[in-house]
C-alpha cells in the first residue's frame, strides 16, 4: 500500500472562533471513526483535516477517508492536495 497526502476540508455549524470544546468534541469523533491519520486544523469556519492515508489508490485513500469524516457526523466540502502530492501521484 501507498501512503497518500491530501486534506479535506470539513464544513459545520462551528462557532467562530472555534471553541476549545468544540475542538475536542471534534477530535474525539473524528479518532472514533478511524480518522487517526490525520491532524486537524481550523481554516475559516471549517476544520481542515490533513491526512496521511494508506490506500491501494489515492481514489481509495480518499473515499475511506470521506467515509469516515462523514461517520464521524461531518461534511466534506472539499478534497485539496498540494502541487508536490499531486507530482508524486503522477509518478508511480
């Protein structure tokens, strides 16, 4: 398997700033639902989530990783991956 980088952006009814709580409660949910390669940061109003995901495809890495974002209660709006990832993707 292959060790993917790439973030995805989670949209919520966060206050603003977010709270500590409000980050704890996310963090807590997210571990539950098997987002432990990742870690989380607060971009605007949504968490970002930077993951580091082994997967037999990028296409998997994502989908497993969007399934368990969305088990945890949140919604992906966006998928992000940095020049550098998407120049490693295209090399193997």
């Amino acid at each position: 398997m292959t060790e993917y980088h790439f973030c995805l952006n989670v949209g919520g009814s966060f206050a603003v700033p977010l709270s500590d709580e409000d980050l704890l409660r996310a963090t807590d949910a997210l571990g539950e639902a098997g987002c432990d390669d990742c870690s989380i940061g607060v971009h605007g109003q949504a968490l970002e989530l930077e993951f580091d995901r082994k997967g037999e495809s990028l296409q998997e890495a994502i989908a497993t990783a969007i399934r368990d974002v969305e088990r945890a209660g949140y919604g992906v709006e966006s998928v992000r991956m940095d020049r550098d990832a998407v120049l490693a993707v295209s090399s193997v």
